[in-house]
C-alpha cells in the first residue's frame, strides 16, 4: 500500500549573498504497519531531481527527541 500526496516543494537557499541557490527539497516518510521505518530529503533544481545539481542530492535528515525542539523556541 502506497500512500500519497501531492504537495508544493519547499525551498531552501544555499551559497552567500554572492552567489546564492535556491534549491527545491522533498521529504519521504517511510512506514510498515504503522511504525515509522525511515526518512529520506532530496535537493534539487528543475522540475526532476537528477543529482547533477551543484549541492543538490540527496540530503540527511536529523531527528531530535519529542519535545526538545519546542524548548528551543
């Protein structure tokens, strides 16, 4: 079972003032039975991602514990 849905990619800006790039990102959520297994992010430029852009690629994705974001703010 896949479950999907269309969403607008966010955007992300890399470089300096100089030589700034706006690079488009997705983010997958990987599931089995309702347990989350994974997450993946893509950057990328275009209307595809072909990991050829400079900077573009895939992207790690860091998690922090439940709460500790919110502390932050």
């Amino acid at each position: 079972y896949v479950a999907q849905a269309l969403s607008p990619p966010g955007e992300r800006h890399i470089g300096d003032a100089a030589a700034p790039l706006s690079l488009k990102f997705d983010l997958r959520v990987y599931a089995d039975v309702g347990h989350v297994m994974w997450f993946s992010a893509r950057l990328y430029q275009g209307q595809t991602t072909n990991f050829r852009t400079p900077g573009g690629g895939f992207a790690p994705v860091y998690t922090e514990p439940e709460g500790e974001a919110a502390t932050r703010l």
